[in-house]
C-alpha cells in the first residue's frame, strides 16, 4: 500500500498569523513537520497558498504544491493538493503544520490502521495524562475526542467532552476517561 503526506499551511492563521515560518531553535515549524513526516513516509508534500511558505520549503528541498486560499479547512487543501500532485498513493495522510515534534511512530501507528481492507479513515487520540494538569482539558487549542464502544470518533471539539454532570469539575477525572486529538487524519 502506497501512503503520501500531505502538510497544509496557510499563513493566515487566525491565532497565529505565519505560524508554519516561525523559527524554533533556527529551524522553521514548517521544516520540522516536514523532517519529520519525512522520517516515516517516503512522499512527503506542503500543501499552501501562500508564496513565502512556498519559497521557505523549496529552500530546505522540500516538495511544496499551491493550492487556492478559499479552503474551509486543511483536509480540503489536502484534497486539492492531492488531485494537483497526480499521486497514485492509497491512503493520504494529513499531516498538521503545526506539529513540530510529530512522532514518526505515530505517523507508522496511523498506517498500520489501514492493515485492516474496511478502514476508510483514521486518525489518532492520546489518554489525557492528568500529570499535565486538568486545566489543559479547558484549553480550546487542545481538540478533544470522545468515542462509540468500537472506539469510532463520534465527536471532536475545542470544548471538554465528555462533560461530567452532577460532580466538580476537579472530581471528573475520577469519573471518565478523557481523550486529546493527535494532529493527523488519513483517508483511503
């Protein structure tokens, strides 16, 4: 099975104008996930509609594909760009700009979903580790997730799910198990 990486970047991002260029330790953000997806996957595209974005990847010898500025959403940059490359990969997978410490491991364990010939889509969580404080469930740049007994998203949202009635919110964590959205999707 064939798997390319598909990196969307936009410059205007509304928390972040320019994120994908910011430098962290003399690398830009953008590079990082690249090298890094790079690392798993053997065709590794950015996905942008903005020319700096373009420039900074083809200077570190990336592979950078434009895509139109009215996108909704990365999946729908991914897709253009998808059908702009002429892949003939299986499964494309949607790598998020702003993961500059991605795993490759997580990258494998994603793939490794599509073993099984009736996965259409997939994507990663991670249990809530409590150590890092509850407050962190309330951050709204922490997607959070929530399940059917077959372990199939039914929810993604900025807001903490599930909510807990009944009990304070410092006593939920005895009471569920909570979920954080990893930032990657693959789709068949």
């Amino acid at each position: 099975m064939k798997f390319i990486g598909i990196i969307p970047a936009r410059y205007a991002s509304s928390r972040f104008p320019g994120k994908p260029l910011a430098d962290i330790c003399g690398m830009t953000m953008i590079e990082r996930v690249y090298r890094r997806a790079s690392m798993e996957l053997d065709e590794v595209y950015v996905a942008t509609d903005d020319d700096r974005i373009a420039e900074t990847v083809k200077g570190f010898g990336g592979r950078v594909v434009m895509t139109a500025a009215t996108h909704r959403s990365g999946t729908d940059r991914c897709y253009e760009a998808y059908c702009n490359i002429g892949s003939d990969a299986d499964v494309v997978i949607n790598i998020q700009g702003d993961e500059p410490f991605i795993d490759p491991s997580q990258i494998a364990e994603v793939k490794r979903c599509f073993d099984d010939e009736s996965t259409r889509i997939a994507t990663l969580v991670r249990k809530f580790d409590p150590a890092l404080g509850f407050e962190a469930l309330f951050d709204a740049n922490t997607p959070k997730v929530t399940f059917d007994d077959n372990m199939n998203a039914l929810y993604f949202s900025r807001s903490i799910i599930p909510y807990v009635r009944n009990f304070k919110w410092q006593e939920w964590i005895d009471r569920c198990t909570f979920y954080t959205h990893v930032g990657m999707y693959a789709y068949r």
